[in-house]
C-alpha cells in the first residue's frame, strides 16, 4: 500500500508549549452550560467532556450529546496518553451511579449518552454488569435516548463482552488509540490484536449493533501505518471511525511528535470513506465521542 504524502503544514517535532491556531478554540462559557456542570457535580458523576477538557464540550452538551465516565475515577491501568488516576485497587463499585446517572440524563434532555469508563482489571468481569445497570437505568428514566458504550478491553474476556452486548447498546466502541507498533509503548497493558478480535467479535454476536473505534494521530505513527490500521479496522468489520490528534495531558505523559493538519486529516478520512466505512470522523479537534448521535 502506498502511503499518503504528509502534507507541508503538518508540524513534527512541535515544541512542547506551541500549538497550531487550527487547536485553537474557545472554552464554553454559556450560563446553560455551567448549569449542567452543577447539576454533574452534584449528582457526583464524572465526565470525559470535562476530566479531558474537551473543546467540543459546549456544542456537545447543546446538541444533547454527553459522554459519562463510569466506575469511578482510578484507573487499574496506566496509559501513557491519559490523565486519570492508577490505582490497582480503585474500590468498591457504586452502586447508587446508576439511578443518579439516569436522573441527570433526564435533566439535561440529553437524546444520546455515551457510557465509557475506567479499567477495571481488579472486577471479574471488568464492570461489564455495571454498564449494564448504568443503561438499564437511563432506559427506564429516558426511553428515547439512544445508548453507545465505550469499553475497556475486558482483558479479552468474551463473556464479559457478551454482558455488554445483552445490554443492547445502539452503538458498541473500543478504542484501538494507537497503530501496532506504538500500542506496547502507549497503552498500558492491552494487546493490539485482541482489541481487534474484541471489535470482530462483538459484530459477529450482534450484527444489528454498531461498532466504532478510534486512533489518535501525532504519538509517532506515520500516514502509511494509519493507513494499515484502517484495512485492520475493515478486517475487524468496524462500522464507524474516528481520527483525532492527540494532545499531551502534562510533561509526564507522551510526546507530541507532530500536530496533523487539517488536510491531513481529510486526507486520511477521505480514504477511510473511500474503504466503505458507514461513517467516519476525521479532524484536530475530533474526540471518540463528537458528533457521536450523526453516526445514527
């Protein structure tokens, strides 16, 4: 396969404080917004929108789009693109998330909730039955919303990816991150090829559910092993794709090793289209989680 010619205004080797002005955005600042983050805070919840400082948090929230990080806030992992806690015993599962989680997507009107969380390697089913209950709950308080789930790799576990799947998401979303040869490197203890087999097999036990992966571009990939990581995503049968540059939490986490440009990014989503995948987003400022509700 031949690879994509970068294009001239990506940025390699960015300086650690610079960022090109197509990063650029403004914090939401709506009264409505900060509403909702009070309602959030009280209710006791946690949210990827605000734990990652998403720039598309606002019009998310507006377009009635949110995505809640279940299970606590400790992770039993340790990945080097991520800003969450580690901890090998996060403690006991909260029962209780599931009725406040249902009682703020009531609140907020939201039409589609995503549900992802920490790994939680120390549960037998690493939180498999607790997704379950989060979206059993949100069904029984909002029957209109639509329910995508982002998942750990549930360390290869089928069964616990079988619980997922009885819960009947509309949309089912494994992460791969990064391409094979940087995942030893970046994510901490997960193996490329099962997250692969985890998406395969999710489509063969339930054809009539969505899948959906998503990398982040700038950790040291090229455009040809993107490029091969998509045919990997088609092998797998994945449904939907996300492409979106990765930003670096602290000094401590991984290097950014290049800001991809916003041709480069529809470049290699034009070829995504091009592979016949249902649905793909593509772009700096894209998250697993934007535009979630159009891949509907």
């Amino acid at each position: 396969m031949s690879a994509l010619n970068i294009i001239d205004n990506d940025i390699p080797n960015p300086p650690p404080s610079a960022k090109p002005p197509w990063l650029r955005v403004k914090a939401p600042s709506r009264e409505g917004v900060l509403k909702l983050k009070q309602l959030i805070q009280h209710q006791r919840l946690h949210t990827v929108c605000e734990s990652a400082a998403c720039p598309n948090m606002g019009e998310c929230w507006q377009a009635g789009t949110a995505t809640f990080m279940i299970l606590g806030n400790l992770c039993t992992r340790a990945c080097r693109f991520c800003d969450v806690k580690t901890s090998a015993r996060p403690g006991a599962v909260d029962l209780h998330e599931p009725k406040r989680l249902a009682e703020t997507v009531a609140t907020m009107g939201l039409k589609h909730v995503v549900l992802t969380s920490v790994t939680r390697d120390d549960l037998p089913d690493g939180g498999a039955a607790h997704f379950v209950r989060c979206m059993d709950s949100i069904r029984q308080a909002k029957n209109d919303v639509t329910l995508e789930i982002l998942t750990p790799d549930f360390r290869g576990d089928l069964n616990a990816l079988q619980v997922v799947l009885d819960g009947a998401p509309e949309i089912f979303n494994h992460n791969l991150e990064t391409i094979q040869r940087l995942t030893p490197r970046i994510r901490s203890g997960a193996v490329y090829h099962r997250s692969l087999d985890i998406l395969a097999e999710a489509k063969k036990r339930a054809p009539h559910i969505k899948t959906k992966s998503g990398l982040m571009l700038g950790l040291g990939e090229t455009n040809e092993e993107v490029l091969e990581c998509l045919v990997d995503f088609k092998k797998a049968n994945v449904d939907i794709v996300t492409l979106g540059q990765y930003l670096r939490p602290s000094p401590k986490h991984h290097k950014v090793m290049r800001f991809v440009s916003p041709e480069s990014f529809n470049e290699l989503g034009a070829a995504a289209k091009d592979m016949g995948f249902a649905h793909v987003e593509s772009g700096p400022l894209v998250r697993s989680s934007y535009h979630a509700e159009r891949a509907l």
